[in-house]
C-alpha cells in the first residue's frame, strides 16, 4: 500500500497575510509566495508547518 502524504495546514504569512507554501531544497521550510519570508529549516513537512506556526506568546 502506498503511504499519503498530508500537507499540514499553514497559518497565513506574518509579515503580509498572504498564504505560504512547503518547498524543499534539501530540507523543508515554508515559504510565504507573496513577500518571500521563509521559516527556519526543518527535517520533515510537519516539522517545517510547526515552526511556522508558532507564534510569539503561543503557550506551549
């Protein structure tokens, strides 16, 4: 059986509001298309989604 993949949801640009994108170049990162602000590296998709999601003041 072959394994999906899911594209973890992805909150809206900080900086613009416009809706970022997962691009890979080795590792992942998110990307936004409008303003080109990018989050930190990650491993993984999901790892890349949680980093861009977070927020300052964000309880964890």
């Amino acid at each position: 059986m072959e394994q999906e993949t899911l594209v973890p949801i992805l909150k809206p640009c900080p900086f613009c509001g416009d809706r970022p994108q997962i691009v890979q170049s080795g590792t992942f990162a998110v990307q936004c298309a409008d303003c080109g602000a990018m989050g930190p590296p990650a491993p993984n998709m999901e790892r890349a989604a949680v980093r861009w999601n977070r927020r300052k003041g964000d309880d964890f």
